[in-house]
C-alpha cells in the first residue's frame, strides 16, 4: 500500500476495529480526501485548458521529475 487514501489503504481502514470515535474521525478524513481529490481534478482541468497548445508546457514536463502541475506553477509564475 503506498497511499493510505487509494484503494488498498481504505480496504485497510475499513478492516481496522476502532472505537467508534476513532472510526468516525477516520471516515470524516476519507471523504475530506475524497472531496479534495475532486478539486485537484477540476483545477487540472481548468489548467491543462488554460494551457492548451503552450510550447512551453511540453518543453518542461519533458524535465525528469516535473510533472503538469510543476510546469503549469512554473509557467503562472512567470
């Protein structure tokens, strides 16, 4: 399991017994996880729109280690 909020990691929590504050807590976190994966997804989208068809995006991400976001800051940055 490398992310405890993935799929693997919420089969774990889900088979952990916990009191039942401590299951709550856990939960309430998952579905903050959840909700906020969502918001990177319509960020991404909005950026990789915003982007669309600028040289320099592809010139960046061809650098090992910057990914889209990286190369997106880079670029709104400047």
């Amino acid at each position: 399991m490398t992310d405890v909020f993935g799929r693997a990691g919420k089969r774990f929590l889900a088979e952990l017994e916990l009191p039942e504050i401590s299951r709550a807590r856990i939960e309430a976190n998952v579905r903050l996880a959840e909700e906020i994966a969502g918001e990177v997804a319509l960020a991404e989208r909005e950026l990789s729109r915003l982007l669309r068809g600028d040289h320099r995006l592809a010139r960046l991400t061809r650098i090992p280690g910057i990914g889209f976001i990286t190369a997106a800051t880079v670029l709104t940055e400047a």
